[in-house]
C-alpha cells in the first residue's frame, strides 16, 4: 500500500471518530451533566444510552490511527506538534473509553430498590466529586489532538491554511454555546470534519502533481 492509499485511510479513520462523536452528540438522550435529565434519560431511553457508550467506543477505537496516520509522514517543523497529537490522541482514547463506561453505569442505575430522589441525588454524587479532577484532561484530550492534527497538517504544507481556521472555529463554538449544548458540539464537529475534508483534498491534489512526469515526452 502506498503511502497516499495509507494517508487517505488515516484520514477516512479520524473522519469515522469524528462522525462518530457527532452521531453520540445527536442522539444522546441526556446531553447535559444534570443529574435529573441523566437519571430520566437512563430510565425512559435505556438503549440510546447504551448506543451512546458504543459510539464512544468507536470514536477511542478510530482516533488513534487516524491521527497517526496523518501525522506519522510529517516532516520538519511540523513532527513536535505531530508528537503533542499522538499523545492527545491516546489520551483521547482513553477518555471516550472512560465516557463510554460512564454512560453504561447511567444506563444501569435506574431499577428497583431504590426511589427516583435517591437515584438522582446518586447520579449527583458521582458528577460532582472532586476526584473527578483527576481525569478531566482525558476528556478534552480528543479536540486538541484533532487541533494538533491539524496544525501540524498545515504546518507542513499538507493541508490549506483554512483547514486551520475551521479546527480554531471548534473550541470557539464549544465555548460559546450560542444556542445549546447539543448544537455547540455538534457545530464543532462539523467544524473538525470539514478541516479533515480539507486534508484529504490538498492530498489528492498533490498526488495528482506527482503522477504528472516532469520530464518532456521525446519523439
């Protein structure tokens, strides 16, 4: 397999992760932290829940060699962010995979044994311990190896320098929440798709340059 062929299905994986994401973003029942819409959306819409954890797992599955495939080729001043995406990448991984057990241990709480004040006030405890602290970085592990990725694309001279615009345009959306949170995340996302799509175009713009000989046809 040539090196473009391992490029592009690099790219393909980091766009599945992101898809992915996104799909877990519009069909996530709860999307929020409050412990009442996470308990009634456990007990109403038990098999979203658990498709959420799935698509969790399949984003931490994706995200690795997506990011190293991409970054994997680079050169020059682009391998030291190339080696901060790795990192973030597994990081990354390692949070969705966290977030995907997360999201299993909601699904399984609301039963018999106990009432809906008990469980929720459960649920809120779990969310707001402080050792929680501990694994934050996890979480936002994934948008900023997708940064990195990125800029290091770009740095490079793989990618267009707008692929770098739309990835600063995610965390800008995240944060701003100008509507909600499911469209913020979701906006971002799309965002970091279309930064991927910039990627892949500038790489098969540049294998068609390649195949062209630069040498003269003789007669």
């Amino acid at each position: 397999m040539n090196r473009l062929n391992t490029r592009m299905l690099a790219i393909a994986a980091l766009v599945g992760a992101m898809v992915a994401d996104l799909a877990e973003t519009i069909v996530d029942p709860a999307n929020s932290g409050d412990a009442t819409r996470i308990y009634d959306a456990a007990l109403d819409h038990h098999g979203q829940m658990v498709l959420c954890a799935g698509l969790l797992l399949v984003s931490s599955v994706l995200i690795v060699p997506g990011v190293n495939g991409i970054v994997g080729s680079l050169d020059g001043r682009a391998v030291w962010l190339g080696g901060v995406a790795r990192a973030f990448a597994l990081l990354g991984a390692i949070g969705h995979g966290a977030l995907a057990g997360v999201y299993l241990l909601w699904a399984s709480i609301p039963g018999d044994g106990a009432t809906r004040v008990q469980l929720i006030h459960v649920i809120g405890r779990l969310n707001d311990s402080p050792s929680l602290v501990l694994i934050f970085p996890l979480f936002i592990a994934f948008p900023v190896a997708l940064l990195a990725t990125f800029g290091a694309a770009v740095r490079a001279g793989r990618a267009p320098r707008w692929v770098l615009g739309a990835a600063a345009a995610a965390p800008a959306l995240a944060v701003a929440h100008p509507l909600s949170d499911r469209f913020s995340t979701s906006a971002a996302l799309v965002c970091l798709i279309a930064a991927a799509v910039g990627v892949a175009a500038r790489g098969e713009r540049a294998s068609g340059v390649s195949r062209i000989s630069p040498y003269p046809a003789t007669s």
